[in-house]
C-alpha cells in the first residue's frame, strides 16, 4: 500500500516552509504566483488530493467582459439558475474582454479557489488553465468567440447550421439575392454563420456576391451602416441575413431611411432570438440562440467535470432554431432576378 504524501514532505521538496503549503492550500493571498505554482505543481506529481473540498468556496465564479446586453444577461441567469438548484452562490468578475480574461484574473482565482470557473469568453490568459487544474479548479468557455483553446471544455452554439437555416429559409420563399451582414470577422461564430449562409445557397447554385458579404460590428449602427450601402447600390438584395438581432433592427432602420418597406420589399433576418426580436416592428424572423442551455449545460459541466467519463475536455454544440416572425415574405414582383453562381 503506498504511504500517503504528507505537507511536510511537500514542503521539504519544493524548498518552503510547511506554513507557505498550507497558505496554497487554503488559498492564502500572501505567497507569490511563481511559489505557488510550484506548490501546486508538486502536489500534482505527489498525487495529493484535498480533502473534503478543503479550500474549496461554494460558489461558481463568472468572468465576463462586461455586464450588459440581452445575451450577457440570459447566460448568468441561466448559470444562477443551476447554481441555485444546487446550493452554490454565483460570484461575478468583470476581466478582459471577448478574446480573454485579464492575466491578473488567474492568481486570484487560484486564491479564491472556487468551485468552478465559466469564462465567458474565448480563452484563457497563458498559464491559466495549468495554474487552475493544479489548484482543482473546473473551468469551462462558454460560446467562445474564436477558437477555443486545445484543453479547455467549451459550450457553444452550432452557429454554422443557424446561418445555413436562415439562408435557406429565404430561398423557400422565392429569394435568389441575398446578402449576409455578419458580426466582425475575428469572431469565430460570425465567420460560421457566414459560412453557412454560403452553404445554402451553393446548395442553390447561387452565390454570396463579394459585396454582398460583409462583416461589421455587431450592433444596431453597425447593421444599418452596411445596409445603406447595399440597399443604396444600383444592384439590390432583397433579402438580408444579419448576425444579430440587433444588426437586423439596423437593417430595418435603414430599409425604412430609403423607403423600402420590411418585408414588403425587403426580407430581414437577424440571429439571437431574445427581446430584440420579440419587440421589433415587424417581429423579426430570427434563430435563436440556446443561450440559457448554454449556460445550464456549462454550469453543470463546470460542477461535475468527470460525470460522463470523458477523457479530455469536449466541445458541446447545442443546436439553434428558426423562428419566423413577421420580417420575411416572399420577394416582391420580378425584382428578385437569381444570380447564379459564376
């Protein structure tokens, strides 16, 4: 039977007193990330569990970019949702922004040593995930933006299928010229939708004309700027797929500037499914997002990691649907010539 490691002999192997070991693992503010990092390195190689969940706080830690915006919302109420089923607080920390949280993030969530971290964001900042498995703390992303980093779990939303969804949707009316407003093209989920969307109407035999696919911020202003331009071209779309709801209520606004009603002469489409869309006039034809199981299925994966098995770390795609509102119609007359592909 092999003899269980002590703090002791931790402590005399990495050079430290027994104190600085027992400050690691209590989550102690007062040692240095360099020192506590190999202190946690050590007990990995020992094999030297916690007991009990020693050091451990009930609660789950989110780290977000910034609290604000309809899908922030809905994925923390989603994460507090399932947190409060089981007996776990929720702690809030603002770090980073859409690539990754803030370096300094990482020490002191090793310190705080939680229960489990979701990022929502891309990634993580270098090292931060060594430093977070040595201190037997989950982590998951959430819908990351880029590509998520190789050994991170991340939860996301099968945005390639949902642009190819709405593209098709168009064609099934009768659309043949259609343009693609997407969120900017760093984001990874804005150049699946786009690809997507090229999918479906290859399927066609039709194409996405080069300046009819564009990427822009993902906002109402950033939708309308670029469909000014594409609806105020001598060759119009009739139809249009943005990335967000919020870009399409863009689109709308500007349609309405030029005098083209929605969806009389112009079909809109928009991705999100939330309030935006429920209170947009007309009632947007969007694919929602799976936002709350996004965040339901991060939160119990981050709480019980090695439930079903796995191996390694997975990505989880949830799959989205269309819902069509009032914002698409057929196209109007002959204006909606096909453009096949060239």
């Amino acid at each position: 039977m092999t003899a269980r490691v002590t703090l002791r002999e931790i402590a005399a192997e990495t050079g430290v007193s027994l104190t600085t070991v027992s400050k690691v693992l209590n989550g102690g503010s007062d040692v240095s990330s360099a020192t506590r990092g190999a202190i946690e390195e050590q007990l990995r190689l020992r094999g030297y569990r916690r007991r009990g969940g020693a050091g451990r706080r009930e609660y789950i830690e989110v780290v977000l970019p910034r609290l604000h915006g309809e899908e922030m919302l809905e994925l923390v109420d989603g994460i507090l949702a399932v947190a409060t089923a089981e007996g776990m607080a929720v702690s809030l920390a603002l770090s980073g922004d859409a690539r990754s949280a803030a370096t300094e993030w990482t020490d002191a969530a090793v310190r705080r040593r939680p229960a489990g971290v979701i990022v929502l964001a891309s990634g993580l900042p270098p090292g931060a995930r060594e430093n977070l498995d040595r201190a037997g703390v989950p982590v998951v992303l959430v819908d990351p933006a880029g590509d998520p980093q190789v050994g991170v779990a991340a939860v996301g939303a099968a945005h390639w299928t949902g642009g190819l969804a709405a593209t098709r949707h168009l064609l099934d009316l009768g659309h043949r010229r259609i343009a693609a407003i997407m969120g900017p093209s760093s984001d990874m989920s804005s150049v699946a939708r786009m690809d997507g969307c090229r999918a479906a109407l290859s399927g066609a035999d039709l194409e996405v004309a080069p300046a009819w696919a564009r990427f822009a911020p993902s906002d109402a202003d950033g939708g309308e700027a670029c469909a000014r331009e594409l609806l105020g071209a001598a060759s119009q779309p009739s139809a249009i797929v943005a990335g967000s709801d919020a870009q399409a209520v863009g689109v709308i606004r500007a349609a309405r500037g030029l005098g083209l009603s929605v969806p009389a002469a112009l079909s809109v489409v928009g991705v999100g499914g939330l309030a935006t869309a429920e209170l947009s006039t007309p009632r947007l034809t969007t694919v929602r997002l799976p936002l709350r199981e996004i965040a339901e299925t991060a939160a119990r994966a981050v709480l019980r990691p090695d439930e079903d098995g796995a191996a390694a770390p997975r990505r989880v795609e949830l799959a989205t649907t269309l819902v069509v509102g009032g914002s698409t119609a057929p196209p109007a007359g002959d204006a909606d010539a096909a453009r096949p592909r060239a």
